[in-house]
C-alpha cells in the first residue's frame, strides 16, 4: 500500500489540491446559492446512496480521457458544494456543531477520500503521458495494476460510506435529538 501511494503521489496530491480548493471556494461564496433543504434525503438505501456515488466517482475516472480538464472541474464543483453545504449546514443549525458534525462526518470519512481517489484516477492518463514524455519510466502493467488497486480501494470506501450514509447517520442523528423532528 506504501509503495502504491508513492508510485501515484502526485496525482493524489493534484486531485486534493482541487478538491480543496473547490472546498474552500464553496465556504467563500456560500451565498451564491439558496440552502438546500435535506428533506428529500430520508429513506434512501445503502443500494441507493452506493449507486448514486459510485456513478460520480466512475464519471470522474473516466474524465480521464479529457487529460484532466474535466477532472478538475469536477473536483472543483464537489469541493465547491461540498463546503457550500457545510457553511449552509451552520448557518441552517446555528451552533449546534455536533448535530452539524454528526450529519457531516461519519460517511464524510469515506465518501471525500473516495471522491479524491476518482481525482487521482481521472489524472492518472495524464501523469502517464507526461511521465513518458519526461522520459520516466513506468511499466503499462504497473499503470494498470495501481488503476485495479485503487477501483478496489474507490469500491470498498463507496461502499463504506453508502452504509454510513443510509443507517449509521440517520441512527446517530435520532439518538442525538431524542427521536426528534429532523432527520438529516
């Protein structure tokens, strides 16, 4: 796994900085657009949320073939809604931090590396290119088997969150207010 991450640690590096930076982005101009409210989100299942999110995630693998352009945007755009609806989170719940925690970061832990490994995917045709073009070299067959590696890695983490997502949250969240009236 060590030398997986250091084999492709520039473009994981790339793919977070976008990311990042979109994220960052979303918090400076939340007021571009209206709080979204969380209503339409109950009752989706771990099929569900799994679906939804690997479909973006293999979307973004296979911007890959625009040798990063549409990459970036796409990080750039989840970063963006990402810390939009974080700030949105704050402004909608006041200071209650750990309901916003709660709601947030449970299935946060997963989906965000996930979307920032599609990242590092969709730029890895691009870093192969501009590594044979540096004269560096790097088999196909290593190419190939870290793109399998980290399919497996985007699998198993979509999967963690889309659990997370549709049981773990919403049961911290009815713990958390006492069976209240709200439901992230």
């Amino acid at each position: 796994m060590k030398e997986l991450i250091k084999r492709n640690k520039r473009i994981l590096y790339i793919a977070s900085s976008f990311y990042i930076v979109g994220l960052v982005l979303g918090v400076i101009f939340n007021n571009i657009l209206p709080s979204l409210s969380q209503d339409n989100v109950q009752n989706i299942t771990v099929s569900g949320y799994f679906t939804h999110n690997f479909a973006a995630n293999l979307f973004l693998i296979f911007s890959m073939f625009t040798f990063g352009i549409l990459t970036s945007i796409l990080l750039l755009l989840n970063g963006f809604l990402v810390g939009l609806s974080s700030l949105h989170s704050i402004t909608d719940h006041g200071n209650d931090v750990l309901f916003i925690l709660t709601a947030l970061v449970p299935h946060g832990i997963f989906e965000i590396p996930a979307m920032i490994l599609s990242g590092a995917l969709g730029f890895k045709l691009l870093d192969y290119v501009y590594m044979k073009i540096r004269g560096i070299y790097f088999s196909k067959k290593q190419f190939l088997q870290d793109f399998l590696y980290f399919v497996i890695i985007l699998f198993l983490l979509t999967l963690l969150a889309a659990v997370t997502e549709a049981l773990i949250t919403p049961y911290l969240l009815n713990k958390l207010t006492l069976g209240g009236s709200y439901v992230f």
